[in-house]
C-alpha cells in the first residue's frame, strides 16, 4: 500500500482492554497514525453487573463497587493509549462503554465516530481455543463494514 492509499484513513478507532498486548497494538496505532496524519478514539469495555442472588443494600453495594472498579479499570486502560497518542502528537479521543458483548461495542462506536478503521490487538488464539473461546477480533472482522486492521 503506498502512502497515498493510507491517506483515506483519518480516524482510527482503537479498542484497549488494558492488556500489555493491547498497550503493543496501541503504540502501533498511534504509530500509524501519525504517519498518515489520523487522529485516534480509544475505546474501552467493561461488563455488565451480572446481579447474584443478593437482595437490598448488598445488591446496591455490589453495583456501586462493580461501577467504581470498572470506571477505575477503563481509566487506567484509557489513560495509557492517551499518553502514548499525546507523546506522538496524535489528537485522542477515549470512549468507555459497558457491555457484554465487546464486538458489537467496536463496531458500534467506529460507525457512532466515524472512524474510518479499527486498529485492534489479537490475542492469537488458534485452533480449538480459538472455536471454544471466540475471539473479540474475529467477530469484529466477520461484521465490521469499517476496514479492520490487526495487529499481532
């Protein structure tokens, strides 16, 4: 691809589940960013609070915890690619969502933002893993109508 292909690519979305593999693919976005002059939207997803079998005020707490930690857990995922696009000079958006459903959540947002292309990590499960665990990236590779690139 030359350089004049990339340069339809002006907005790239950058799912991070705070991971050292994500971190990897997140420097490699921003790096590719700034070669063809994008910016980035970071994107986090937490889980939904799947309720125990607790009633009252337990429930209530262990919602309020759940909230706090997952706000704790996408800042902090958030707060490292923010670094990373700031020392590039890349501009930077972050996004934090709950869901289940990580991959619908990446598409969701590309198309909500009009990124133009996803940039995300693989874990590189294969084989019987990868049939039994699913994988976040093939998922988003199967229904993205945005390019998908990813990073190894």
């Amino acid at each position: 691809m030359s350089r004049g292909d990339t340069a339809m690519y002006k907005h790239i979305l950058l799912p991070t589940d705070g991971s050292e593999l994500s971190e990897r693919a997140a420097r490699e976005g921003v790096r590719f960013a700034k070669s063809i002059n994008a910016r980035i939207t970071a994107l986090h997803t937490t889980p939904v609070f799947n309720a125990p079998e607790l009633s009252g005020h337990a429930v209530y707490d262990r919602i309020l915890e759940h909230k706090e930690l997952s706000n704790q857990k996408a800042q902090e995922a958030l707060s490292a690619v923010e670094r990373i696009a700031r020392d590039a000079d890349v501009a930077f958006t972050a996004v934090h969502r709950v869901s289940d459903n990580p991959w619908e959540v990446i598409i969701s947002v590309a198309q909500e933002q009009g990124c133009d292309l996803i940039f995300m990590a693989s874990h590189g499960r294969r084989g019987i893993n990868a049939l039994l665990m699913g994988s976040e990236t093939n998922k988003v590779l199967i229904h993205s109508k945005a390019p998908v690139l990813v990073c190894r």
